[in-house]
C-alpha cells in the first residue's frame, strides 16, 4: 500500500466563504420550455467540502474509511485536505491500483460517539472538448491495457461484448463507435428511483436479465463496460455533486449545502487525437425521467436535447471528482472489496456499516463555495 503523510499546511489562498445560492428557482419546466445546457471551460471556482463521520455505535475495533480526491486533470485542483479526531489515529493512504485517496482510522473503541471530521479544499472548472479538432493525443500501451481491462463488475466479454457490436453495427471510426454505445445506453436504460445509492454497477447482471434499471454507477457502468469490450479505453469517474447547475436543471446539480446523498459517477473514454473525453449517458436519463413532472422518453425533447448533446464532450463544474478506481480494497478491512469508493465506509467487530444508510451510519458531507 503506497502511504502518503499528510501534509499540515493551509492554503496559500486568502478565502472568504459565502454559501451557493441553493434556494434559486430554476426557469419554468413546462413541456414548451427550451433550455440552454452548455458547460464550456473557464473560470475556477473554489469550495470547501466537509465530511464529518460519527460513529453511535462503535463495537470493539472499528474501522472508517474516508474517500479523499485526488483526480487532477485539469478540470480539478485538489488545495489540501485535513482532518480532525476526537479520539484514536488516521493516516492518508492511497488504493495501489488505481491511486484512490482515502483516510484510514483506526477508532478508540472505548469512545462512545467518536468523531471524524474531514476538510478539503478544492477548485474546479467545467470542461468542454471540441470534438471537431482532433489533435494528437496518443495514449500509452499500458494505460490502454489499464482501460480497457475487465473488472469484477464491468466483464468485457460475452454479454457486454455481443451488446457493445449490436450497437456499433456499420460503425468503422472510433469516434462514432463510441457515439453509437453513448446513443445505446441512453435508448436502452432508465433512471430506475426506487436504487439505493447510485447503484452497484454489476454490468453483467444488467444485460443478462435486461434489467437496464438503475442509477449512475449502473448505467455509465454498462457504457464503460461496453467502450472497453471493443478495446476502447474508457472509466468511470467517481464523485459528488458540490453546488447547484448555473443551467438551472435542479437533476444536474447540488439542492442544498447538506449533500450526503448528492454522489455522482461520471464517465471518461479516450479517444485518439483528443484525449479524455468526458461523456455522462446516466445524467441524460435522469433529466428525462426527473427533470420534469412528465417522464420524457425522446432526447429530442426541447429539456432534454441540450443535456443530451453537451454530455457527450462536457462536464458541468459543480462537480467534486474522488478517484477513477475499481475494485478498491480498504486497507485493513475484514469486508470484502468495494466496486467503487465515493461513500465513506465503516467496519465494526459486527461487519461493514451500510454507507447508503448515513443516517444511522452517522456521517454528513457538507458544501460551501468559497468566493475571493
């Protein structure tokens, strides 16, 4: 396990904070309604996030873990990240694999309530690739070998890829293969609200009982999945929702500063000539089915069509990105592996907390935009 040590430092940044305007009423919904969603690259914006963890009921040697971000791809400038504890030790440590920051405590079990509080500071700014200008980004043999690997959850064989060449029928560009499986996943699944959490992303699972129900680390998992079958490299991106959409669509953003249950996964695929490109199929189905009163099948519709067309090449900034890892074995756990880590984790001597249950896990994350 690769350790980092914290590092004691304050921003060099003067900040002054001022909360997000969260209460904005966003432009009418109505069915004639056209709407403008186009996040393009630009100023920095920078926040403070705050995850506070408490345990009610530790039991013997317990256990927390803390996703920490650490993605930095020129869309995120992760400032510094500290912490505080009522009682036992904590060390930053990183997955080997993937690079996935977290916290690891090891909590005093004879503290009643003990209590974790986490502080990072970040910036972030939309991104926006203009797909009409191909340059020359190339990616190594090794990171394509990487993204292009099976994980538990995204095989890339048998099912996913008899899906992935149905979609891509008489498609010979990279590009349009990946626009085909962009268009599949959108046709093909749904916002399903009756998931906890943001899903499990068990890709085989999904096509193999055509249960293409489900939320965002289910179906940008099956677009994923499918890039990778035909050898195209592509990952998720794990996060949270950190402010509201300057767009006004309320689906696409941060409702208030408390924003424990705003986790989001994002997808990336590497096209040649471009590099990582953003894309988030999962964020189209849910405008279609949340956006508005009515549940709105076609991306054509006037709510629906911009989100549809802008995702495919483009991110929002009012987004916090953790890490781009799978498979994440928490150091020191007894529990098994994790698909993803963007939900604090907990073990107690009677097993792995529910992370989709914060109110009695106990733990909040909470949101500030920090203004010059």
């Amino acid at each position: 396990m690769d350790r980092r040590s914290f590092v004691k430092a304050t921003s060099a940044l003067s900040l002054t904070s001022a909360l997000p305007a969260f209460a904005q009423t966003p432009p009418s919904m109505g069915v004639a309604a056209s709407r403008v969603f186009n996040p393009q690259s630009g100023d920095w914006r920078s926040f403070e996030i705050v995850h506070r963890v408490e345990l009610l009921k530790p039991m013997g040697a317990t256990k927390v873990w803390v996703p920490i971000p650490v993605v930095e791809d020129g869309y995120q400038r992760n400032l510094v990240t500290k912490w505080t504890l009522s009682s036992g030790t904590a060390e930053r440590m990183s997955d080997p694999n993937y690079g996935a920051g977290l916290l690891a405590v090891d909590l005093d079990g004879k503290e009643a309530k003990p209590v974790i509080e986490m502080t990072t500071q970040l910036q972030t700014q939309s991104r926006s690739i203009d797909l009409s200008k191909r340059g020359d980004a190339m990616i190594s043999a090794a990171d394509a070998a990487k993204w292009t690997a099976a994980t538990a959850s995204m095989p890339t064989d048998g099912i996913v890829l008899q899906k992935a060449l149905e979609a891509t029928k008489g498609k010979t560009t990279e590009i349009d293969k990946v626009r085909a499986l962009y268009d599949w996943t959108i046709a093909n699944t749904y916002r399903n609200v009756d998931t906890r959490g943001c899903g499990v992303g068990d890709v085989k699972a999904a096509l193999e009982t055509a249960n293409f129900g489900g939320k965002c680390a289910d179906i940008n998992a099956i677009f994923v999945a499918m890039a990778r079958s035909l050898g195209i490299p592509a990952r998720d991106v794990y996060g949270v929702r950190i402010a509201p959409s300057v767009f006004g669509y309320k689906e696409l953003g941060a409702g208030s500063a408390n924003i424990t249950k705003a986790q989001h996964c994002r997808a990336e695929v590497f096209l040649t000539g471009f590099g990582w490109v953003p894309m988030d199929p999962a964020d189209v189905t849910k405008v279609q089915r949340l956006e508005t009163a009515d549940w709105v099948k076609s991306t054509q519709h006037p709510i629906v069509a911009p989100v549809n067309k802008a995702l495919f090449g483009a991110w929002e900034g009012n987004w916090l990105a953790y890490n781009v890892a799978h498979d994440v074995a928490l150091p020191g756990a007894k529990g098994p592996k994790l698909p993803f880590l963007m939900y604090p984790q907990a073990e107690t001597s009677d097993g792995r907390l529910d992370p989709y249950d914060p109110d009695n896990f106990k733990y909040t994350i909470t949101t500030k935009e920090i203004k010059a």
